[in-house]
C-alpha cells in the first residue's frame, strides 16, 4: 500500500499524467500493414495504440509485430504488408486505466510498460499514461514530501 502523504502528493500532479487522445499516434484496426508501418516510421513510437472507427481501443501495434510479418525464408518481403490489416497481428492483452487513476496499480504496471492506455466506460481511447509523466511526478514527489510531512525514519523514533 502507497504511503498516503505520497498518494496525495501524487494524485495533485495526476492532470499532468495523461496525454490526450488527439495527441497520440494512433492507427485503425482496418489499415493495411503498410500503412501502419509508414506511421510507426514518422513517428519513431516503438508501439502505438489501435482503435476502431468509433475510436474504441482494440490494441497496440509496434514495429516488431510488423517486420516480423515480413520476415520469410528467403529475406525481407515488405510486398506482404499491403495484404495484412493491424487486427492481424496487434497485441490485445494490453492492461488499461480509467478514471479516478489507481497509484498504486499505476506504479506497478508502469515498471514493464512505456506507457498505459487510457479508456472511459465505453473503452473509447482516451490518452495515454508515460513512464516518463510518472517520473516527473515522482520527482516532484521527492522535492516535496518532507516540506509538507514531518519525515522521519523509523530508528529514529524508537531512540
């Protein structure tokens, strides 16, 4: 359990967590690989949300998922990824968030993700959460726990 003088300061930076939706890479289900691919490329994102037309999210899509669809035998074969949809090989077991934001769930899930996604009720794609918004949080954390709680450590107290 997160220490409540942390939790507070935490959740007061937690507007400052979440990437809008409308600034997100992002492609649709339906695109063709190629596509994808071309978007993965300009944006240099490892991985990037895919969502329907509705704008529900459906997955995460990155550069390896793509290049190893084009990996053959014989070499390289980018002609394949005009023929393949993002659906095909998107990974779908991806852990979300909704509001209110669970810290301590955030915390765990962010030691072996870039970022988590952001869903509402409907599991309409919201935004995104960074490890590197959390970092910024944590360091404001560090900056401001004990201007605000008297911290003390415990071998301390017990003298």
């Amino acid at each position: 359990m997160i220490a409540k003088a942390v939790e507070n300061i935490l959740e007061e930076q937690q507007d400052k967590f979440l990437i809008p939706a409308e600034l997100v890479a992002n492609v649709l289900e339906d695109n063709r690989l190629d596509h994808a691919f071309l978007v993965l490329t300009k944006v240099k994102y490892a991985k990037i949300p895919v969502l329907d037309n509705k704008q529900h999210f459906k997955g995460l899509l990155s550069l390896a998922m793509i290049t190893d669809t084009m990996l053959g035998l014989n070499g390289i074969d980018a002609s394949k990824l005009h023929d393949i949809q993002v659906k095909d090989v998107m990974q779908t077991d991806v852990p979300l968030v909704k509001l209110p934001y669970d810290m301590e769930k955030i915390m765990h899930l962010m030691v072996d993700q870039a970022f988590l996604v952001v869903v509402d009720d409907n599991n309409c794609f919201t935004g995104i959460l960074t490890r590197r918004e959390m970092i910024k949080a944590i360091n404001h954390l560090a900056h401001e726990l004990d201007k605000r709680y008297l911290v003390e450590a415990r071998d301390q107290l017990k003298a």
